[in-house]
C-alpha cells in the first residue's frame, strides 16, 4: 500500500523476536505495545485486512506514587465514520479478551 499519502509499507517489515515468542506461546504478556501496531501495519500494507474503523487504547505509566502503586494515565486514538461502531467493536473485542462470546 505504498502512495504518496504513505511513502513507507510495513509488509516486508520482519518479526520482532518479541513477537515471534508471543505468538509461538499465544501470549500478550510478552509483546509490546510497538510491536503490535507494526503487525497490525503490516497486515493493512500486505492487503491481509482492510479495517473501516479503528481504535487504539493504551496506558502510559505517568510517575509512583508514595505507596508504591503506579499512577497511570488512559489514551485513545479512533479511525473510523461512525462512532457506534466503535462502541461495538470495543464490547465485542472485551467479550473476546474476557471469553464471553
């Protein structure tokens, strides 16, 4: 998918060995966040997947607090024309993450 909108494709992007570990343990504990959005890249620019709507949540640690726990702050970025569909994909990507499907 290369243009002059997006000089750069992702689909001969390799694998991070992060993400091979992941995927060969099925595990989201050891991927991270970058490797993750160059997958999902990768997908889009090798013609794999065409998304009409999407959405990237995330955590940034800010600073700890004195107790010891993190304080955390909670960031979205959205793609897409209709905002009830990213309603639904967000209910139904949490019944997949929780196993209620």
């Amino acid at each position: 998918m290369e243009d002059a909108a997006y000089p750069e494709s992702f689909a001969d992007h390799p694998d991070s060995i992060t993400e091979i570990r992941s995927d060969r343990k099925q595990a989201a504990a050891g991927r991270l966040p970058r490797d993750v959005l160059i997958h999902v890249l990768k997908c889009i620019d090798r013609g794999d997947t065409n998304p009409d709507h999407l959405v990237v949540c995330y955590r940034q640690p800010l600073h700890e607090a004195k107790d010891g726990h993190m304080v955390t702050d909670t960031f979205y970025s959205i793609a897409g024309p209709d905002p009830h569909v990213v309603l639904g994909l967000l209910t139904r990507t949490i019944m997949e993450i929780t196993g209620r499907r």
